[in-house]
C-alpha cells in the first residue's frame, strides 16, 4: 500500500506571518484522511511559524526544501538536519533542480545530504528529472538513472525505504505545461524497475514515487488515477489556499494505492 503524498514546496516565498495565516486557513479547510498525507516546505524562517500554526494534531506534516550534509560548524548560511528535525520536520526536499541549476548542487552532495537526512530521521524528497535538450535527444531514461545512482548508490534497503522520489522534468517546473500521463507513466517506470536493479523488487514496490512539474487542480486529479503515480509536489498551485485545498481533497477522493 503506498499512501499518496501531496507535497507543497513554497521555494522563496512568504514571510513568517504571511505563512502562519495561510496555515491557518489550510488546516480549517483539510479534514485529516488516512489514505493522504498533506506536507508543506515552507522557506527556513517561516518553519518555526508554520509548526506553530499546524499545531500538534494537524493532518499536515511539516517539510523543509534543502539541508547541508554537517551537523554544525563554520558553515555560513546553511542549515542542518538536526536543526530541521528540532524545528519539527519530517520531510526534506533534496536535489530539486533549482538547486541543481541554480546553486551548483551535483549527485554525490546530494547523497551526502540523503544520508544526514536519514541519519536524523528526515524522510527525503529525492528531486531527479531531465531537461528539455536532454529529453529531445531521448536522454531522459540514462539521465534518471544517473541521477538515481548518483544520489542512492551504497545505501541499504532500510535507508532506501525511507525515500520518497519526486519525477520532475526541468521543462515542465513553473512552465505550466506539465508531462503528459504517458510521459510521467513511462518516467516512473523508468525510475521503479531501476530501483529494483539495486534493492529487492518488494522495496522497489513499496517507494512513492511523486511527479511535479506544473501540477494543478485541474491535472492532478488524472495525475493520481495513474497506479504508477503515488502523489506530487507542487510550487505554484500551492501558494494559494484554494488550490492547494483543492488539490489536497482531490487527491483525498482518490485514497490510498493498492
Ligand atoms: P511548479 O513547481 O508546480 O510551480 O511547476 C514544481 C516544483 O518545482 O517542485
């Protein structure tokens, strides 16, 4: 049974406040639903803010976008997986491609912070997806797999079974033209039989594997029929209560996958 996983990453947007009162508005309007889980990834200084909102029987768990691989030290401006975990968080985005694109971020840091993530009992968010030139030269399906390999090589089953995947094709982020069902389909299929080349089909089975790119209201409801597609993370649309409500209750209405 994997339990469909609703991810709202807010990236650089708002205030501490502004993020309270837009917790308190969600949260009245999402019953809890056991075939559904609801997390938000706030900017780091709004995470204090929103726990505090979400109050300690929301049916919302609390996620941060990014963490550095050390648990202390001379490391200016970062942020650590102890420190996340003290603020509250359950989830961590790792990988997504901003940070690929925009802050150098390559595969072996990433499993470094994969593994300070599962060293302090972060669950993370493992972003891969391929670019617009490297799918039209029909690339996408070695460039998931290295991107998979990169970030998971050498880690255990145990480890491996606290990982949630997140496909999200770079052209498709903030674009408004998401993949097709096909697309996606195949892409996660891609990912899954990988995951069996390296950990027991059963693990393989059992990983959620997310889409994001361009993720709406009105998409995400055929996004989630597919058995293939186990939930989604989503920029945009989340920002704004009524679709991220919206999107929440739809995927609600669709439960949980045999
Ligand atoms: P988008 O972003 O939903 O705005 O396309 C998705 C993401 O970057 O995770």
């Amino acid at each position: 049974m994997r339990t469909i996983l609703i991810v709202g990453n807010w990236k650089m947007n708002k205030t501490a406040s502004e993020a309270a009162a837009f917790v308190h508005e969600i949260t009245h309007r999402l019953p809890a639903s056991p075939g559904v889980e609801c997390v938000v990834a706030p900017p780091f200084t709004a995470l204090e803010s929103v726990r505090a909102a979400l109050g300690s029987t929301s049916a919302i768990h609390l996620g941060a976008q990014n963490l550095f691989w050390e648990d202390r030290g001379a490391y200016t401006g970062e942020i650590s997986a102890p420190m996340l975990k003290d603020l509250g968080c359950r989830y961590v985005i790792l990988g997504h491609s901003e940070r690929r694109a925009l802050f150098g971020e390559q595969d072996d840091g990433i499993q470094k912070k994969l593994r300070a993530a599962l060293a302090h009992d972060l669950k993370p968010i493992l972003c891969i997806g391929e670019s617009l030139a490297q799918r039209e030269n029909g690339n996408t399906e070695d460039v998931l797999r290295q991107q998979l390999n990169g970030a998971l090589a050498g880690l255990s089953l145990h480890s491996v079974t606290a990982i949630t995947i997140a496909y999200e094709p770079v052209w498709a982020i903030g674009t408004g033209k998401a993949a097709t069902i096909d697309q996606a389909v195949a892409a996660h299929r891609t990912i899954r039989a990988f995951l069996a080349t390296m950990w027991p089909a059963n693990a393989a089975d059992a990983t959620r594997i997310l889409y994001g790119g361009s993720v709406t209201p009105q998409n995400i409801d055929a996004l989630l029929r597919s058995d293939q597609i186990d939930g989604a993370l989503i920029g945009g649309a989340c920002l704004h209560a009524d679709s991220f409500v919206t999107i929440a209750t739809i995927a609600q209405s669709i439960g949980a996958k045999p």
